[in-house]
C-alpha cells in the first residue's frame, strides 16, 4: 500500500509543472561538467589585480587575505549533484546558496584573470526546474535540494540578474548574457506565478528574503520560514530590478518585444506604482513592509534600501530616505550601515545576526544605490568606515567575519569566521569601487574614477573587458587639485574623471 500511495505521490507531483519554454532554451541544463584544473592562490597571486595605497599597508595585506582564502573554497563540479562549472563554495554547510553566491561573484569578478567567478551562478541554472524555479539552497555532494518549490522560503532572493549584470558591466561579455538570458527569464516568471498575492505583489520569508532572524511579521511563531501574509517591501523591489534588468538584457539580444518581456515591463510599473502608494510612509520617509490588513509595520530594516538601487524613489523623496543612513539615531552607527535601524526596538548593539549586525552584501547594495542616484560623497564616507573597521578587525583576529559588529570595531555576535563568503565585498569591491572610487562601464568602454584620495593610490592589472589595465593617481596636497594619474591599457579606453566639488574630465587613454 505504501507504495502505491507513493507512485501516486509522484504522478501528482508532475501535474504541478507548467513546461515553460524558456527553460527548454537553458543550455545549462545539458551542459557537460567542467573538467579544469583549479589554480592555487601562490600561483596566482602575481596575476590578480594589486592596490596601491601608500600608508595602508593594513588594508592591502586583509585585501590579499580575502583573496587567499576565497582560493581555499574553489571547488570542481560533482556531476551526480548536476553541478556543471567549477565555483568557489558559500563556505557554510556543504550547500551552495543563491543570495550568497550572487554577491560572492561580485568580489569575484576582480579575479576574472585567474577564475571564472561568475560561472558559480551555472550551476543554479543547471539546477533550474522545467517550470522555471531553482531551489536557493543546492547540495554540492549529491543530487539534492535543500527546500521543495511551493515551500515559502523555497528561493530568493532573486537578485542573479542584478549580479550578472554587474559582471557585463566589467567585462561587456554578450555572449555570457545571451546564454543566462533565458533562464532569468523563467526564473522570475515562475515567481511571479508562485511568490505573488492576488494583487501581484510579492511575499517571501525570512530565509527567503536572506535576513533569517529580522522580526518582520506580526506573528513571531515559525518567523524564519514563515510569509506571514504580509507584502515584503524587499522582494517587491529586487522584482522590479529583476524584471527591469532582463529588459536591458533582452534589448541587448534583440528580444525587446517578446510578450514576456513587455509582460516584465509592465510589472515594473505596476510594482513602482504599488511600493509608492502603499508601502511609502510620509511621515517616517521610509518604505516598510505591509500586513494582512494593510497596515505597515514600522520596522526600519536595511532591505528597503533595495527600492533605492531599484530606483524607485521618486526625485523629491531621496533626500529624505537617504537621510536615515546619516542619522546617528538610526543607521549612522560607530560601523555603518546597521541591517536594522537602532531606533527599532529589536535592535541589538552586538548585533545578533540580521538584527543590527554590519554586512557586506546589504552594504554593498547601499553604496550601489547611494552611486546611481548621485550621493557619492556619503558612499565614500560609508566605505571608508567599512574598510576601517573590517581592517581593524581583521588586525585583532587575523580574519574576515560573516558579519561585524554594528557599535564596535569587532566580529557580529552570531558570526563565522574565514568568511570568504561574501565579506570579501569589503577589502576587494568596496575598495576599488568606492574607496578608490574605481567603477566600470564597459558598454561605453570607460572606467569612471571619482578621486577622493589624496595620497597616492590606484591598482595595477585592473581587470576590465578582458584587459588587465593599471591605474594609478599621484598623491595631491588637496582634494580639489586635479589628479594625476597614469594609465597603462593595451587598448583605447575612456577615463570619466571626478575630483573635488564637482570638477569632471574625460581623459582618452
């Protein structure tokens, strides 16, 4: 009898798909597994790109640190887990994850030279579902997933279009988008069937958004895994940045028109308009998630800062959401940027775990939105502060933590440690990019650089579209001299140059 009720199981089981076409597109799904060899840091170290940053000898030797133990967690394919691509491990339970992966590649890209980071992100589209979905959470030593399909916290966060297009950025690789193009799409179609409320609005959980332990709904019971019947501002907003970043990969193909592509057009209104209206508070200037009755729940949580690099936010509110990031009430701790604010009443000053802990990936989410609406000057503030105190730490334990403490110069208070994982963002990307102020534009074949340093600094062998490139600025007396800096590329490209208050030059390198 047992096993009859099971063949029936699994007959039910298969009456839940809805074949979706571009998944028959995905070639990953019968791709061969990688058979290459995985280079070693030692030998490698030569190749990978070099700050220069005189009298910070601290910051560069946590910069080389990251680097050394993100080369301990390569690992090759195991072809009966239907893995297809060598990858560098989560480094947490023997599991690769989405949202960690999605921002690990995105320190990862700088040793493009070396390792092909971004072919992490494979093998989730080698794992992808005839309908579309991929588990977030894929067993590395067998065939196995560690969440069904229609469990809430099953997948997410979906920002893998975000991260890829962070990579094309660097590298002005179409081919890679052409092949990733296809699953993306199914991905966040399955979403949109599975993930919605009946309004079209987005929910997920607290191991769904990423931020485990954050008491979000009203009902605290199961909270990690639990929707709690609420609309999630988070998800809502990497939605719309999913959708709208694929629509930028389809016009890139030429697939603009597709029906399903316009159909992400339209979401993308449809949520802007929704996250604007409904889950906006005028009084407090801060988007919060919204409950069963459609009250909000007041909770100033770092995930809303999505709506930001979304770009959501209309013009005449910036100023005022962004103002919560610079307020020592709230976000401006002694380490910025906190994942939840200190005027919350579940704020922990040691942080315990997402609430109030310093973590790379959020942070690196910020900054990212602080430099697409223009707020450079408090993103280079916010990263100077990270890389201090991250180096700091790094001085008193000889390693990199998953997360930091949010009131001290010390490891979170639920945090791994040898976490390369994603806190290599802050010695490798939060460094070139908003430190140095280092940040490619590939599609226009230009490097913009927004010089803020005056001592002497740059990096040799700067990866970008397939050229190691050194850039380095000569030490100045002031931040309004105009820098000088020298460029070595084997081919043309464009240096977009800010200094000072405001002083911009295009330098033909």
């Amino acid at each position: 009898m047992e096993c009859i009720y099971m063949e029936l199981f699994k007959v039910n089981r298969g009456l839940t798909y809805v074949n979706s076409p571009y998944v028959e597109e995905n070639e990953f799904l019968r791709m061969p597994a990688e058979n290459n060899p995985l280079p070693l840091y030692e030998n490698s170290k030569d190749k990978l790109p070099k700050p220069i940053w005189e009298r910070h000898e601290n910051a560069v030797e946590c910069y080389n640190y990251a680097w050394k133990i993100a080369f301990d967690n390569l690992r090759t394919p195991n072809a009966e887990a239907g893995f297809v691509s060598n990858f560098i491990d989560t480094a947490f339970n023997g599991f690769l994850f989405m949202w960690d992966s999605s921002f690990i590649v995105l320190f990862g890209k700088y040793g493009s030279q070396v390792f092909d980071f971004q072919k992490t992100l494979d093998n989730f589209y080698s794992h992808q579902h005839r309908d579309g979905f991929i588990c977030r959470e894929i067993c590395e030593s067998e065939n196995g997933e560690q969440f069904s399909r229609f469990d809430p916290s099953g997948t997410g966060p979906n920002i893998m279009p975000w991260s890829e297009w962070e990579s094309y950025l660097q590298t002005g690789d179409k081919e890679r988008i052409s092949k990733i193009f296809s699953p993306l799409l199914a991905y966040h179609l399955w979403l949109k069937e599975h993930h919605t409320w009946r309004d079209g609005t987005y929910f997920s959980t607290g191991l769904g958004c990423g931020m485990d332990n954050q008491f979000r709904q009203q009902k605290l019971s199961e909270f990690v895994c639990s929707h709690g019947h609420m609309v999630w501002m988070d998800t809502c907003a990497q939605q719309v940045l999913s959708a709208d970043t694929i629509v930028k990969m389809a016009k890139i193909l030429g697939r603009e028109n597709e029906p399903d592509v316009k159909a992400l057009e339209e979401e993308s209104v449809f949520l802007r308009k929704f996250i604007n209206e409904k889950l906006w508070c005028e009084k407090d200037a801060y988007y919060y998630d919204m409950y069963r009755d459609g009250s909000l729940n007041g909770m100033k949580t770092i995930g809303a800062y999505w709506a930001l690099l979304a770009g959501i936010v209309p013009d005449e509110r910036l100023d005022r959401f962004v103002a919560h990031l610079d307020n020592p009430d709230e976000f401006k701790r002694p380490n910025r940027v906190p994942s939840l604010s200190a005027s919350d009443k579940n704020y922990s000053p040691v942080g315990d775990y997402w609430n109030g802990s310093v973590w790379a990936p959020t942070n690196y989410m910020v900054l990212k939105g602080l430099d697409k609406h223009g707020y450079n000057k408090l993103a280079y503030e916010i990263a100077c502060d990270n890389l201090k105190n991250v180096t700091e730490v790094y001085e008193k334990t000889g390693t990199l933590w998953e997360n930091y403490s949010p009131e001290t110069a010390d490891r979170g208070s639920c945090s791994r440690d040898k976490f390369v994982g994603w806190s290599g963002l802050f010695p490798i990307s939060i460094m070139f990019e908003y430190v140095f102020g280092i940040r490619p534009a590939a599609s226009k074949n230009t490097i913009v650089w927004h010089v803020n340093r005056t001592e002497r600094h740059g990096i040799e062998r700067y990866p970008f579209k397939g050229e190691a490139i050194d850039l380095v600025c000569a030490e100045r007396k002031t931040a309004d001299e105009r820098p000088v800096i020298t460029v070595n590329s084997p081919k043309p490209v464009k240096i977009e140059l800010h200094w000072g208050d405001g002083k911009t030059e295009i330098i033909e390198a």
